[in-house]
C-alpha cells in the first residue's frame, strides 16, 4: 500500500510538470503574435490617397509621356516602312538576277552541248567524212567560235552568280534590319497604350466628387493660358497698327514704299509665306473636330504632328514625320515673333506641337480622348517655334 501511494503521488508530480511548459509556451507565443501584429500595423500605415492637384499633375505627365511614345512610334513606323520598301525593292532584284543566272545557264548548257556533239568525232574522222574539204574547214571555223561564244557564257554565268550572290546578301541584312524595326515599333505601340492605360485607371479611380474638382483645375489652368494669350493678341493689334502708321509716313516720300511686313523680312518674302501660311490654316481649320488618333495622320484623324504635316503639305512643303525632325526645318523663332503658320512646340522633351494662327493661339490635335481644336499656345510650356518655309 505505501508503494502504490508513493507511485500515485510520482504520477501526480510529473503530470504537472509537463502541463506547465506547454501553457508558458502558449501564452508567450499569443503574446508574441500580438506584438508581431501590433508591430506591423505600425510599421505599415495605409497609404494616404493622393490630392486631386497630385492626380492632374500625374495624369498630365502621362499623357506627355505618351505623346513622347508617340513620337518614338512614328519614327520606328518610318523605318520600318523605308526598310519594308528597301526589301521589297532588293527581292526585286534577285528575282532579276535568278532569272539571268537561269539565262546564262541555259545558254552556257547549249554551247556545252553543241561542243560535245562535235568532239566526239576527231579531227581526222571529221575531214574524212566531210562532203568537201572546203566543208570541213567551215565547220571547224563554226566550233573555234562556239568555243569563243561558250567562254563568254561561262564568264557571263559567274558574273551573275557574282551579282546574285551579292543581292542576296543584301537581301538578308535589309531583312534583318526590318524585322528590328518592326520589333521597335511593337515596343513602341505597347509604350503608347501602357501610359494611356495608366492615365485611364488613375481618372477611373476618382469620385464623383473629385472629377468635379478635377474639372475645375482644368478650367483655372485654361482660364490663366486664355488670359495669357488675349495679352499676346493686344499685343500683336499693337504692333500691326505700329507698322500701318509707319507705311503710311513713308509712302508720301517713296511713291508708295515697300511693305516689309513683320518679322524682319522682305516684303515679297512675308507676302510669300502669307499666302502659304493662309494654306496651311485652311486645311487646318477644315480638321477642327476631327480626333485624336496617336500615329494617324489623317484623313479621319490626326497626332500632333501628323496634323501639322498634313496642312503644311497643302502649301507644298513637306515636313519630316516626327516632331524632333520638324523642328529643324526652318528657322527658328521667337514667341514674340510668331506669324500665322508658325510651328510652335512644347515640353523640354518636344512631344507636341501646334500651328500658330496668331493672336496667341494655334490649332493642335491635343492628345487620347480629344478633338482638332483652337486653343491657346500658353496651355503648355512652351519649347520653341519654327517657321518652315
């Protein structure tokens, strides 16, 4: 009996001592998960939301951004449509010089059989079973030149095979080059349409509430670029009255003077671009309305630059596809010195550009989403202008 109690008592001991740990392991490991959690939810506030002036600001940059894909897409789609040409035009010429090689070939194979069917009869044989000697020695003069005719064949094929050979080396290497260019220009279309993604989504994620006061940004930031421009407008009526009183001062002592026009040219040459300029905003007036299309350059729709060189090509001037080629063309401009027709470009990166038709404004085609539409060239930071012609 002492034994059994003394065994009862063992097992009641050792129970509890292996209860103890597993509940201090328990309790430190709930302790630890809310530490953990507490920690977290700490060290990972939620993100704020961005105001509405961050918002158009991103948006903005986007929509700049991809006009500068834009730019890259048309410029990859020239060479690509220079090179498809190229090719089109190599494969041309192999085709033409197979069909010489083959020509040559075939006459080459002719000589080579006439020859053949000649020399198996020998010298002797041939006069002793020609007709006469006079025939023999005919038929001998006829082989010497078969022979002379068949080297000139011979030299005739190798010089073809030469040509094709070299053609086809070209034809390979504008092969490669086109599929490079047609490799760049996927990449380039996937740029454009992954900012305007990105555009649509942040404006998709707004409330009603915030469209509204996006709204309103959008109309102080035209507001202040009208303002700016009805300035520049006053100022031109100025500077057209300067120069009308200052002809009629000047007509009584030249018999009628020269006009000289604003700009700092001749009369004949501002009278000139006047009437090309008076072109190039009819056409572009015609497309108010017409939208946005980045690559397109008309007749349905336009870009930037697609407009502008549409309408300067109703003058008979043609300008390079992408806006960093257009504005080499030309002279270059002050803002001050701007004329109707004038090219005016924007952003330090040159994606955009618009066609000055005085008064301090131009008609562009904006950007996605967007109409050809008259608008003030103060609604953008101003790059530079040129005058094309």
């Amino acid at each position: 009996m002492p034994t059994l109690a003394s065994h009862r008592k063992s097992r009641s001991r050792t129970g509890v001592r292996a209860n103890t740990p597993a509940v201090g392991f328990t309790t430190a490991a709930l302790a630890s998960v809310t530490l953990l959690s507490t920690q977290s939810a700490t060290a990972a506030p939620a993100e704020p939301k961005p105001s509405i002036e961050e918002v158009q600001k991103k948006v903005d940059d986007l929509y700049r951004q991809a006009g500068t894909a834009t730019q890259q897409y048309n410029k990859a789609k020239e060479a690509t449509d220079t090179q498809r040409k190229s090719v089109d035009r190599v494969l041309d010429d192999v085709a033409k010089s197979a069909d010489k090689v083959n020509e040559a070939r075939r006459a080459l194979g002719t000589y080579a059989a006439a020859q053949y069917r000649a020399g198996a009869v020998g010298p002797t044989a041939a006069l002793m079973f020609a007709d006469s000697p006079e025939s023999y020695f005919e038929q001998t003069q006829l082989m010497d030149r078969l022979t002379d005719r068949q080297q000139d064949a011979v030299e005739d094929f190798q010089k073809e095979q030469r040509s094709a050979a070299k053609q086809r080396v070209e034809a390979t290497k504008s092969l490669e080059s086109l599929t490079e260019s047609q490799a760049s220009l996927k990449a380039g279309k996937q740029k454009v349409q992954n900012k305007l993604a990105a555009a649509r989504s942040l404006l998709s994620d707004l409330t009603a509430e915030e469209k509204a006061r996006l709204a309103a940004l959008e109309r102080k930031k035209k507001e202040e670029a009208r303002r700016k421009a009805e300035a520049k407008a006053k100022e031109e009526a100025a500077e057209r009255k300067r120069q009308e009183e200052a002809r009629q001062e000047e007509a009584p002592a030249t018999g009628g003077g020269t006009d000289t026009g604003s700009g700092g040219g001749s009369g004949a040459t501002d009278a000139t671009y006047a009437a090309k300029a008076e072109k190039v905003l009819a056409f572009a007036r015609a497309q108010i309305g017409k939208p946005y299309v980045w690559g397109a350059t008309g007749p349905s729709s336009y870009d930037c630059s697609g407009l502008t060189g549409a309408a300067w090509k109703e003058a008979g001037v043609q300008l390079p596809r992408t806006t960093w080629d257009q504005v080499k063309v030309g002279k270059r401009v002050a803002t001050a010195d701007l004329l109707p027709g004038d090219l005016v470009f924007f952003y330090d990166d040159i994606s955009h550009v618009g066609i000055y038709k005085g008064d301090g404004k131009m008609i562009h085609a904006p950007k996605p989403g967007a109409n050809v539409r008259e608008e003030s060239i103060y609604y953008m930071p101003i790059y530079g202008s040129v005058r094309p012609a």
